[in-house]
C-alpha cells in the first residue's frame, strides 16, 4: 500500500474520532485540514518506524517509543506552525494546549514507554468476529514485550476504553475532559515488567 493510500485511510478514520473532529477546524476547508493532518501524522509514524499497518490494509495505527525528554516544544515550531494554520486554527489551538497539559501528565514522567498516538480500523472491518484488531493487538503486545516498555493509550470513546481493556489493558484513570466527555486513560503492562 502506498502513502498516499494510507494518509486517506488515516483522514477517513479521523473523521469519526471526538478529538479531531474538535480539534480540525470547521469551514470550508475541512477536507483538507484533515488530510493535512493525516499527512502529518503518517510522515512522523514513518520517520519514527512507528506506523504499524494490518495485513488487509484496513487497520492503522501509530506506536511511538518516546518518553518525556522526547517531547521538545522548540524543536516542533515549523511542525505545529504548519498545524496550526492548516488543522486547528488559533481559537483552538489555545484549547488544544490547555487539554494537552493534563493528558501529558498522565504518562510517565521518567523513562521510555510505548505510546499509542492513533489507532482505527475502517468500517468494514470492524467488530467481534473480524480479525483486524487482534492482529494489531498482537503487535502492539509483542512491541511492550520486545522492548520490556509499558504501553499507552487514551480515548474518548468508551466502546474503544473497553476493547481496550477486553484486550488487556487496564484502566488507571478516567478525566472529564474540558467538552463534557469522559476521556479515559489505558496502560498495558507486558509479562516481562510484571512482577
């Protein structure tokens, strides 16, 4: 699959998730802003090897090793620049800062981690019985292990907090996030930490 199959993919599954559609704004651009945003986001999966794909092609996610150092803010001016003039806009861009400080804070402070930035399968693969999200979580799981690093995750959607916690994630907080949904924050432990 090519990268510009992905990127549209990736804008596609953007278009169903609290936080890009708050976040992307709405005019008559928004087509584009989010496949700016999709660009963005699968260039810097590629860049970081972090851009796990699955075998039909219908199932993306971005698996960052990063850990609080990683996260320089004078380093990505042209980088959120470019966002903030062709994603957000400046109104939400403020927001976006305010909501950002205390997901932040629910990571590690210390150390390295595996953090899942993004995670979505296309419609007609989704659901119990379709193979798409065991596959990914296979190796999500196998990365934690490999790497012997925690993993990650938030969301807003509760459907997606309890495949993740079917799936073996445990719940460590819940936060009533700034536009009145729960967002919920998920760490997987690998057997290999667990003592």
């Amino acid at each position: 699959m090519d990268k510009e199959e992905i990127i549209e993919k990736v804008a596609i599954l953007l278009k169903e998730i609290p936080t890009s559609l708050e976040v992307v704004k709405n005019d008559s651009k928004r087509d584009q802003r989010f496949h700016y945003l999709a660009t963005h986001m699968v260039e810097k999966a590629i860049k970081k090897d972090a851009l796990i794909i699955s075998e039909n092609g219908k199932g993306i996610a971005i698996l960052f090793k990063t850990s609080k150092k990683d996260d320089n803010f004078w380093k990505n001016i042209p980088e959120q620049l470019g966002l903030l003039i062709n994603v957000t806009g400046f109104k939400n861009a403020l927001n976006i800062l305010k909501t950002q400080k205390y997901i932040k804070q629910q990571r590690p402070q210390e150390g390295e981690y595996l953090y899942c930035w993004f995670w979505g399968i296309l419609a007609d693969a989704r659901g119990a019985d379709k193979q798409v999200g065991k596959e990914m979580k296979d190796e999500f799981y196998r990365q934690a292990q490999e790497y012997k690093l925690p993993l990650y995750a938030e969301t807003r959607m509760r459907q997606n907090a309890v495949v993740y916690q079917r799936f073996g994630f445990e719940l460590f907080n819940k936060w009533a996030h700034p536009s009145g949904d729960t967002m919920y924050f998920l760490r997987y432990t690998p057997p290999v930490l667990r003592g």
